[in-house]
C-alpha cells in the first residue's frame, strides 16, 4: 500500500514524504488542507516525494487554491522531476512554481 505523510518541518514549513499518487491523493489532500489550516505563509518541501501523477499535481494545485481562499501563501521546494513534467505538459508550471 502506498504511503503519503506531512509534517511540521519548523515554522510555517512542512516536508512531505512518500508517493503523492492516485492511491493517496485524497489523504495526503485532507492531510496537507489539515496541517496548512492556521499561518498565513507556508513553504512545503517535496524533496522526500518519491513518486508523484497526475493525481498529485491536482493535490498541489488544490492545497494552492485552498491557501489563497483563506488569504494565505503556499511555495513550493524541490518538486519531483515527473510531477513538474506533468505541470509544464499541462501548462500549469507557473501556478507551482515560484520565479
């Protein structure tokens, strides 16, 4: 069974481990929602993801919308390889990734 943790890497920084797939992604979406529900700035390491779809890229972009629906922000660090391929042949690179 696959696995998927978040957890408070120090302030406003969580570190998410595991696959971010379509067998997790609605866990790790109530996880993530859960853990960003206080804070208005937040940064989530993925460098400890070590798999990630379609279904994930949808996870990220859904913990986004919801940070900017409470008037918070959300960066990104270290997003997997595939998980950024999937953004940029969906063209939604730019929404993940801070320039």
């Amino acid at each position: 069974m696959a696995r998927f943790a978040i957890e408070a890497a120090g302030p406003g920084r969580l570190a998410a481990s595991g696959e971010l797939t379509f067998e997790t992604a609605a866990q790790a979406l109530q996880q993530g929602t859960q853990r960003m529900k206080g804070g208005n700035a937040w940064v989530l390491d993925l460098a400890r993801v070590e798999s990630g779809d379609s279904a994930g890229v949808a996870v990220l972009l859904d913990w986004l919308a919801s940070a900017q629906a409470r008037g918070a922000s959300l960066r990104y660090e270290s997003i997997p390889a595939q998980m950024l391929a999937i953004a940029r042949i969906s063209d939604l690179e730019d929404l993940l990734v801070s320039r």
